[in-house]
C-alpha cells in the first residue's frame, strides 16, 4: 500500500529523510487554489491512489488550473489528488519482484519525454 498510495508513500519518505519532490495532498479545487502559488509553475497533479502515470498532468499556467484539476480528479477513487513540486531533470525508473523477502531487480529505463 505504502508504495502505490502517493500520499502515504510522500509521508513516509518525509518521515525517513528520503529526498522527494514537495507535496500537498488536495481535497478540492479551492485546496488547489490555496496551495499552488507555493509551489511556482511548472507543478504536477496526479491521483494518490493510480500508478502507470494514469491522470497525471503537468500544469505549466495558471489557465489549465481548472481542468488539469478536473483531468487528474477524474482518476482518483479516493477522490484526492497530489500537488508536486516539478523537479527538473531526467527521470529513472527500476522495476522489481520480491519473492520472500528478497528483491530480484527486473529492469532499470530511463524515461525520454517530447
């Protein structure tokens, strides 16, 4: 559960000093509009309870607020979403199988974005 649920997952890497992008768990649209002027364009919005990158969006100005919200919402069983900060740079994914405690890693990609 802690891996899949961003919130959790976001909370116990705060809790353990793991660095991670800053986050903010949104209930509403008003939620959003409170907190975001924090965070500086670009930010990402994503579901707290989907993987695979499902409703995740990137909001690059203030005029997609709205339906980014609404696009991101629109994944989220839990009815919430998570306000990231956007980190610059490239991105590292691993994949992995644990088997009776043990991690077997299963691959290693970088992701290219255009």
């Amino acid at each position: 559960e802690m891996a899949s649920i961003k919130d959790v997952r976001s909370k116990a890497f705060e809790g353990a000093g793991v660095p991670s992008p800053k986050f903010r768990v949104i209930k509403t649209y008003d939620d959003l509009l409170c907190s975001f002027p924090e965070f500086g364009f670009p930010f990402i919005l994503k579901p707290i309870d989907q993987s695979s990158s499902k409703g995740v969006i990137i909001v690059e100005k203030e005029e997609d607020l709205e339906s980014s919200y609404q696009y991101a919402s629109s994944f989220s069983n839990a009815g919430k979403i998570i306000l990231n900060e956007y980190l610059f740079g490239t991105e590292h994914s691993t994949e992995g199988l644990m088997v009776n405690g043990k991690l077997y890693l299963t691959a290693i990609s970088d992701r290219i974005f255009n």
